[in-house]
C-alpha cells in the first residue's frame, strides 16, 4: 500500500474551539510538526462564503456601501456573505445574499472561481460569482449587524476606484480583476 501522504503535512494531536462568536470561531489545534516539534496552532474557522458581481439589464455594476467596524469606515464592495444551511448550493447562496443585501435578483448566476484567501490564518473559501439581468424586486433583508445602501456605477468606474486604491476590499478587487483577466461571457 502506497503512503500518498505529503511530506510537509502537520499531525493533528487534538483541537478545540478557543472562542466562538456570530460568524466564526477560533480553533486552537495541538499538531506536530514534520520534524518531531509539537507546538499550538490558531487559526480562524467560518463557513465558505460567496462574492457576486451583479450586472444590471444595462450593464452596470450594483455594488453596496457597507460600514466595516474593523476598519471604522465605510466600504465599498460587491454583496458578499456566508453559505447557510439552507443554501441548496453556491449559486443557491449567491442569490440569496445578492437578495438579502441588495434587494436585486438576477436572470442568470454563474460560476466564477473558487479562493482561499488567507490560508495561512484562517480555513475562508469565496466562491466567486457573476449575475446578470439583476433588476430590484425587493426590500433588503438585512442581517441584524448591517448597514448598507446599495448603489450602481459602471465596471470602468469601479476598476478606476480600484487602480487609484479607492476600493480596499479585497474581496472586490479580486473579483473584478479575475472577472477581467478569466471571466466567463463579458458584457
């Protein structure tokens, strides 16, 4: 029987949940190391999450205002949120949080890529999203910590605010940068 097991990869000794909040938890695991050391490691845990970039019928972008606590400031960003158990997939999760947050719903959804974006502190994956056809049907369905408003500007304008780091989410930038560089059927 082959070992198929990587030379580089930790031992897990035992983990627990060093803090839990709404969102996400903290995980401490004991591990050892590949050269013997046993030592903690923490790391952040929260369930995958989409990103969508939302094509109106005219081809602008509807993106939302949402104040950060974290950062003390408005952002400025594409509607992103995290999968639910309800969620029957990831494009099911990619409209309900363009509806929830934007209170627009979309004709078509497709799948964009797929991220981890700080692998090395936390387990996050972003499922990334294009929406096209996305017309307002409906009031927001805001979670009880958001406040957000919900605005369109044009996918030139929204790379320019980008270009000159007026937008610093990166969830954005990387979503409009790969929708650019790799995107499926553009506008």
């Amino acid at each position: 029987m082959s070992d198929d097991r990587d030379e580089l990869a930790w031992d897990l000794l035992d983990a627990e949940v060093a803090y839990s909040c709404p969102g996400f938890d903290v995980r401490r695991e004991e591990v050892r190391l590949p050269d013997g050391t046993e030592t903690d490691f923490d790391y952040l845990s929260e369930p995958e999450s989409v990103v969508v970039l939302p094509f109106t019928p005219d081809g602008n972008v509807v993106v939302i205002e949402e104040w950060r606590q974290a950062v003390r400031r408005v952002n400025r960003s594409l509607p992103v949120g995290g999968m639910e158990p309800e969620d029957d997939d990831r494009e099911a999760a990619a409209r309900r949080e363009l509806r929830e947050e934007t209170g627009h719903e979309a004709d078509s959804v497709a799948f964009l890529t797929s991220v981890e974006p700080a692998n090395g502190v936390a387990n996050s994956v972003l499922h990334f999203f294009v929406a096209r056809g996305c017309t307002p049907t409906a009031e927001q369905e805001l979670d009880h910590n958001e406040s957000i408003r919900v605005d369109t500007t044009t996918l030139d304008v929204l790379r320019e605010h980008i270009a000159e780091r007026g937008i610093r989410d990166g969830r954005t930038t990387l979503g409009v940068l790969y929708y650019d560089a790799f995107g499926a059927e553009k506008s």
